[in-house]
C-alpha cells in the first residue's frame, strides 16, 4: 500500500486514541492500529477488545491495502515529522516507509490479520444528544475514578438509563447517566431526540471506555448520535464512531441517596467554596483525609487536625439559622463536584453527621452530586 496524508488532520486522531492503544491487554497486537487505504480515504482502527475507535479521512492514495502498525511510534514519528504532507508506503517483508526526501524512517509492521476483528453492529436506532450536554455528562461521570484493583461492576461502571421528569406539567423522557465510588454519587440528565432503545433497568458502561469517548466529543458541533445495541454503546459522527463492550452485573438503587426532602438548602458561591476547600485540602494525606464542616448561625467553619502534617481552621459567611451541625467529608470530592457545575452560586443541602451533602444549581435541574459523611473522629 502506499499513500500520503495531511499530518494536521491525523495528528490529532493519532493524539487521542493513545488511550485505547496503551492499554495493557492479553493481546500484543491491540497496541497497534490498522490503517486501511482504499479510494481516496484511509481509516483508522483502534481496540483495546473494549473499546473501538473508527475513523475515516481525506488521503491520497497510490496503492490500497491495510496495515497494522505500532500506534505510539506511528505517532511520535507524525507529530516530529517536519513537513506537513507525509507519505507511507509498504514496501516489502512488512516494512513500512515514512517519509521521504531528507527525512525518512522505516518501521515493521505486524500481520493485520491477527488485528482484533471490529464488531459488525447493524440497525443501530440512534438518538440525537446536544454535544456539549454528552460531553457534561461524561465528565460527570468519570471524574468519579476508582483504583486500577476495583473490581465492583457499579464502581468501575456508569449506569446509563432513560427516565422520564415531568417538564411545566408535561412528561419529558431524558437520558442519564450515574457514576459512584460508593463515597460519592454524580447524576447527569440530558434531552434527546429520537427513541432510545435501552433496558429498563439501563446499561453499565466501563468509565474507562467514557473517559476515551470524551476526547472525541465534538462541542463545535450541535448533535452526537448514540446507540445501545449487541452488548456495546455506540456513539457516531459524520466521519467517527467508537462502541464500548457493556460491563454484565445490577446497578444498586441509587435514588434514595439524592433524595434531599428533609434536608436544609443552604446558598453557597461556588467559586469562594471551591477555593476554600482547595486551601483546606493542603492538609490533607491519605491517612487522614476528611475535614470538619460546621454549620452554625450564619457561619460555615471548616477545620483540619493531622497528625502527621498540622492544622488549619476556614471560616466563611452563609446564610444559615438552623441548629448547629457537624459533619466530615474529604475536601476533594468537594472541589471535583462544584468543578462541574456551571452556576455561579450552588445549593449545599446538608441534614445531620450521618447524611449525605447534597449539591445541586440554582438554575441546572439537570446535575446533582452527593457526598457521603465520614466518621468524625
């Protein structure tokens, strides 16, 4: 095969599947991607036997065929490459010509035929999402991570279902996405357009496959088509599609955790609250991890003792006249939370030293997270 691309246009595709093609699988060749030349296009293929990315480009091409070549070198080789117009061509026994004139490199591929086969998935029924609203609801959800050694299906998963929320009096059916640590909750709705073919009791999707699907979010462009169909989340554009392989197990009830009815609202500005966490964080350590809140007549004190670093004290002014609360939290789900709102000023719904935080926006109906107490010592 041999053909030539505009290094611009592929350097950023090649940029962003590293994370599917660094993954350690049992399979060496998943480190690679396959590159196909026919007619005046090439496409990309990237799968982890998880997650697929597949991408279609303008190129000029010589001579078809398909190649299976290392991504990480592939992509070192394009974004140190000089000129903007590169040339690839096969020559013989696998090996691969990069370039030409003054600046050349020459590589072995692998044997394309041992490159995981990408699942044929047809009849897909896509709905229509808002793309910055797809990319905010991925964040959400991913920012909740867990270790590398989780092993619970809801923890290392997102649960992706339909539900229906009653709009000015009319029932609107929205798509949404939950994602815990069983220390915090996030929950993320989003309207559609077309009919969503999902379980009842949704989906679980692997967040490492959201944290991949977040980098191809467009936002420049209006509409991202998603599917659910043959054990795989399917998202596509104009020229780009990746499918994620569903995690198998139950998603626990969740919904009891966000409910907030005997709970006290209290304003918060979320840019004053979030740097006042972040300062108070400094302290923190991975034995000792929590702060206190106090929730007191219009006052919020927050304080730290660790042992093993020091003490600090934060106050800051609230409007609040309840009876005085204590609770601990860490510090950091805090800031990852209030990260993702977009409202100026936040609702912190707090009840006793055993419940959950609850945030919600003043004017986003769409995003709550919770924080789960901790012991305070």
């Amino acid at each position: 095969m041999k053909f030539s691309f505009d290094r611009k246009q592929i350097l950023n595709v090649l940029s962003k599947i590293q994370g599917i093609t660094g993954k350690t699988t049992s399979l060496t060749i998943t480190a690679d991607i396959l590159i196909k030349a026919v007619g005046s296009q090439i496409s990309i293929t990237a799968n982890d036997l998880e997650t697929v990315f597949l991408g279609t480009y303008d190129a000029q091409v010589e001579k078809e065929g398909v190649l299976s070549i290392n991504s990480k070198k592939f992509f070192e080789i394009i974004r140190e490459y000089p000129e903007n117009n590169i040339l690839v061509n096969e020559i013989e026994n696998r090996w691969v010509e990069i370039g030409k004139g003054d600046s050349i490199f020459h590589i072995v591929a692998s044997d394309y035929e041992n490159f995981p086969e990408t699942p044929m998935i047809e009849d897909i029924e896509f709905i229509e999402v808002n793309s910055k609203n797809l990319k905010k609801m991925v964040d959400v959800a991913t920012i909740v991570n867990c270790s590398v050694e989780e092993k619970r299906v809801y923890v290392i998963g997102s649960l992706i279902e339909k539900i229906s929320q009653n709009n000015n009096g009319n029932d609107e059916d929205r798509i949404r996405i939950v994602s815990t640590d069983s220390r915090r909750l996030h929950c993320c709705d989003a309207k559609f357009k077309g009919d969503f073919q999902v379980p009842d009791k949704g989906v679980i999707i692997p967040k490492k496959g959201l944290s991949e699907l977040s980098k191809f979010i467009d936002t420049n462009k209006n509409e991202v088509k998603i599917g659910i169909k043959d054990n795989h989340f399917i998202s596509k554009n104009s020229n780009e599609s990746m499918m994620i392989k569903l995690l198998e197990g139950e998603y626990p009830d969740y919904k009891p955790i966000l409910n907030d009815e005997e709970m006290t609202p209290i304003e918060m500005d979320k840019r004053m609250f979030s740097t006042l966490m972040r300062r108070i964080s400094i302290l923190t350590s991975d034995n000792f991890n929590s702060v206190i809140l106090n929730f007191k007549n219009n006052e919020l004190i927050v304080t730290i003792t660790n042992p093993e670093i020091g003490e600090s004290k934060e106050e800051m002014m609230i409007s609040y006249s309840g009876e005085e609360i204590k609770s601990a939290f860490n510090p950091r789900y805090f800031m990852d939370a209030l990260s993702v709102f977009e409202d100026n000023i936040v609702i912190i719904n707090i009840k006793g030293d055993k419940s959950p935080c609850i945030i919600k926006g003043t004017n986003d109906n769409q995003l709550v997270c919770a924080i789960m107490a901790m012991h305070i010592s």
